[in-house]
C-alpha cells in the first residue's frame, strides 16, 4: 500500500525561491494542485520525492512539474496581449 500523501508534510526545508523554511506540505501544493516545479531538485537528498511524487499524482501533472519554465519575457508579452483582449470586449 501507498503511503499517505501527508507522510512527508512535517519535513522541512529553506526554499531557495522564497528565502525561509517551508514545509513539504507546501512543495507538493504551493498554491496549485500540482507540485512546485523545483520539488525534484529540494528534496531527492531527504526522501525518495521523484517516487512520492508519481505514486501521488497523475502523469500529466508529473510532466506540468517536470516542464521548463515560460520566459520572464513571453509572460509579460502573454499577459500584455490577455489584457488587450479583455480591453477590446468591454468595448
């Protein structure tokens, strides 16, 4: 049997994106129902995390977490353009 997807929540760790210790309860849920991008890269030292991880969610989301990450640049240009087209509807 699978061990509980809380196992791990208790464990601790300094995020190098935040700058302070976070709980892996919030690596595997930073707000999103997917697993921060940099669980693999935090936590391979402490535990087994590649193999908690694929036990726990689907494959899709495996790779969403495992993609690179959008250019700073092609964000903004992508927000740029989101809001230019919700503009051009309320008009």
């Amino acid at each position: 049997m699978a061990e509980d997807i809380s196992h791990h929540d208790g464990r601790r760790r300094r995020c190098p994106m935040l700058g302070h210790d976070v709980p892996f309860a919030y690596c595997r849920a930073p707000g999103s129902e997917i697993p921060c991008r940099r669980v693999f890269d935090c936590w391979w030292e402490t535990f087994e995390v590649e193999a908690f991880v694929r036990a726990h969610y689907r494959e899709a989301d495996v790779a969403k977490t495992l993609a690179p990450r959008q250019d700073k640049a092609d964000t903004i240009v992508e927000l740029i353009e989101r809001a230019r087209k919700a503009a051009e509807k309320k008009t």
